[in-house]
C-alpha cells in the first residue's frame, strides 16, 4: 500500500474468489476497511450460521465497525424486518450502501 492511498469501505466473498476450494469453515463474507492495492486498516466477517448471522470481531477491529455506521442500521433494519439474506443478497445490500466489492474471482 502507499502511503498517500486511503482505504474503503469494502467486502470479499472467499467462497467466491478463485481459492474457493480451500476456504474452510462456514460461510462468511469479511468487510473492513480495505486498500485496493492490499492490506486493510481492520475487518471483521458476518458468518452465515443455522441459527442465523453471527457478527465476528476482534478488539482490534472495533474502530473500523464504528466508522460504519450505515452497516450498523442495515444490519438492524435486517433484524427488524426479520429478513435471511444470503450471502449474495447480503453483497447486494452492502454495495447499496457504497461498499466495494473486492473479491478476486480470477487470480491476478
């Protein structure tokens, strides 16, 4: 990363990236603060569970979810409304909110 680049509001989707058949786990998507050229300043992931989405943070992450707080009411507006998006759906959602999405699909 430069030091002159700022970073985004962004998400990837491993499971749909070119390494997919390596991701391990249950689904999940990662959204943090991203650089285009690589890194992030902190990120964290929403994993899709039986029981519904789990938000998983670490302290060190907490300041980047504060600096979204549109995530925050769409996530409420997703409980409100009692609403299951998927995966892909949830992608849409967060790109409707000015989120990038930064999934490499095709290996550079």
């Amino acid at each position: 990363m430069e030091k002159s680049e700022k970073s985004i509001k962004a998400f990837n989707i491993p499971y749909e990236a070119w390494y997919k058949d390596t991701v391990l786990g249950e689904p999940h998507i990662y959204v943090g603060m991203y650089y285009e050229s690589g890194g992030c300043d902190g990120k964290f992931r929403f994993v899709w569970e039986k029981i519904g989405i789990q938000l998983r943070a670490y302290d060190d992450s907490w300041e980047v979810l504060a600096q979204m707080p549109e995530l925050i009411n769409l996530m409420g507006r997703i409980q409100i409304e009692e609403l299951k998006p998927t995966i892909s759906e949830f992608a849409e959602m967060l790109k409707g909110i000015g989120f990038k999405d930064l999934t490499e699909r095709v290996r550079k």
